[in-house]
C-alpha cells in the first residue's frame, strides 16, 4: 500500500512496496484538433500523463479515439495543436517519438492473446516495472 502522501496516478513503485514519483510528462496533448475536409473528427483535446501512470483512454464507437492515437503515434497529420511524447514532439521529431513507442493494433493481435487477462496483466507488469518499455528513460536520445 502506497503512503497516503503519494498521488496514485503520479507514482510507480519500484517493487519493494516503495512508491516513487517522478513528475515528468510521458504524454503531453494540448488543444489537439484532427480534421478530414469539413468535418472535425477531434475536437481540441488536451490532456497529460505522468511517467508510471497508467491511462484509459474510453469512448463510445466514433468518439475520435482511433484518430487520436494514429496522431499521437505520427501515423496520421495533426490538424492543430501540440502532442509530445517522452517531451519529443509529434510533428517536429517523429522519428524520436517512433523510437519511443510501441504500437500493436488490435488488428494484428491474436484471438487467445486479446481474450486472456492473464495475458495482459504479465505484459503490464512487464512494461510497467522500473526500466520497462514505457520509462520516459529508455527514449532517451
């Protein structure tokens, strides 16, 4: 159980029961905006997440959710606004931000490995543990 004085979602733990937070941005998405033509698919989303917390990003089937996170992982234009990632930005330095994240579309994921919840809580482990994939500190230039 973390102290009472540690903030939850700014904190991770360093797997002796002693929680840590960092402070640093790993996501940062401000005023994002994502339009086809005329019509606005994203409309001025900002939001951040510190190092070590874990995010859900929930909405119902249309919502933009798919689009914002083909922008923030350079695979589709921002319209305007600003995203970072590990404090590279999405527009001026995508090829820093690709080295810093992992994506798997659900797409290309496979039935028992989808469905098992076994599964994805080893692969959170894994990736949220001191040194994981998803530390600010292995996207280091």
């Amino acid at each position: 159980m973390m102290p009472p004085s540690v903030n939850q979602s700014n904190a991770y733990s360093h797997g002796d029961g002693i929680a840590v937070s960092t402070g640093a941005k790993a996501i940062e998405v401000q005023h994002i905006v994502k339009k086809f033509g005329d019509f606005t698919a994203v409309n001025d989303v900002s939001f951040n997440v510190d190092d070590g917390e874990t995010f859900g990003l929930l909405g119902p089937n249309g919502a933009g959710k798919s689009t914002l996170i083909r922008m923030m992982t350079t695979l589709i234009p921002i319209t305007s606004g600003v995203a970072r990632i590990s404090g590279h930005d999405v527009r001026r330095d995508p090829d820093a931000v690709r080295r810093c994240i992992g994506v798997i579309p659900q797409a290309l994921t496979s039935e028992a490995v989808r469905r098992s919840g076994e599964d994805a809580q080893a692969a959170h482990r894994r990736a949220s543990g001191p040194g994981g994939p998803f530390q600010m500190a292995n996207c280091a230039d």
